[in-house]
C-alpha cells in the first residue's frame, strides 16, 4: 500500500495536527479522524470570510476518498504520491512549501 518513505514524507508525516482535543501526528490520522474534520469544516463554511474554508473541507474530503480507496487505516498508509499531493491542500504545510 505505502511507497518508501522520504524525507518530505516523513516530516509531512510526524506534523501534528489538533484534532480529537490533542495535537496528533498527521500520519496517525484515521479514516475518521479526516471525516470528522471534512464534516466540521464544511459546517462552518459559509459566505464571506467563511468561504475561505471550502478548499479545505474539500481537501479533507479528498482525503477520506483516498483513504477509502486504498484501504488506508490511516494517514501513513497511503502512497507518497498522495501524502505530498494533500499535505499542503489540508494546510498540514503550507501551500507552495
């Protein structure tokens, strides 16, 4: 399932994220973890200021579909290829890092 680990990967990876009132490392994300998060930032998004969220929510989104379509039980499981793709879409890093 998982390609070989890089650098980026791995940094991308141990980036923690505050989720489940805890900051937590991205690749120990769940499946339900990334659809909580897709779940809750669509509700929010809105108009005006709020509408900034949506690209997010989507991202989120994409994650969970990634993560259904592998087999993916967590985040470190998916190929290399998609955690670089998503990382900076979720704002895990900052987009154009």
């Amino acid at each position: 399932m998982s390609a070989p680990s890089s650098p980026d990967r791995r940094l991308i990876l141990e980036r923690e994220v505050f989720i489940r009132a805890a900051n937590r490392p991205f690749g120990e994300l769940t499946l339900a973890d990334a659809r909580e998060r897709a779940d809750e930032l669509r509700a929010v998004t809105g108009w005006g200021p709020t509408v900034r969220v949506a690209p997010v929510a989507r991202a989120w989104r994409e994650l969970t579909i990634a993560m259904e379509r592998s087999g993916a039980d967590r985040v470190r499981d998916l190929d290399t290829e998609q955690v670089l793709e998503l990382a900076p879409k979720l704002w895990v890093v900052l987009p154009g890092s």
